[in-house]
C-alpha cells in the first residue's frame, strides 16, 4: 500500500509528478485513503491528468475484456505525459 508519507510529508496536495508516480497503484485501489482522497481532487482539478487516467482506464478495461486494440491516439498521449514526467528526472 502506498501512503502519503512515501513522498513529502505535511503538503497539503499533490502534483503532476506525484500523481504520475503513483496513478497504476491508484487505479488499483493500492493508496491509501488519505492519498487517494489529494490524488482524487487533483485529478478532478487537472485537465491533463484527469485525461491520463481515462487513458489509463480505456487501457485496463481492454486488456480486462481481451480486446486487442486500444485507441491508438490514447497511447501516444500516455506515452507523452510519461515522457514529461520523467524529463525532470
């Protein structure tokens, strides 16, 4: 279970990178409820992220169906919002 301790202690919210870090085990239900209550207002408030999740939920939704195709246009904004998370790095 990820907590919120696992990054900065007493911030009040969350941002891009964090989220990003952390959006497979939130999808997952692997947050704990006070880190999935920051992550969840953020998604609500971020335009770019509340799309990546979508993207995340489109991906794992296809794979639970075993449907082989996922909108391509959707893979190409995850793998872009991967790559200016990890710019920073």
């Amino acid at each position: 279970m990820i907590r919120r301790s696992f990054f900065r202690r007493n911030k009040p919210e969350v941002d891009c990178r964090e989220v990003g870090k952390v959006l497979q085990s939130y999808l997952d239900g692997d947050v704990d409820e006070d880190f999935t209550a920051k992550i969840s207002a953020h998604l609500e408030a971020c335009k770019d992220c509340g799309l990546e999740v979508e993207t995340y939920r489109q991906i794992k939704t296809s794979l639970a169906s075993k449907m082989p195709a996922v909108d391509p246009a959707a893979l190409e904004r995850l793998r872009r919002f991967g790559d200016e998370l990890t710019a920073g790095d």
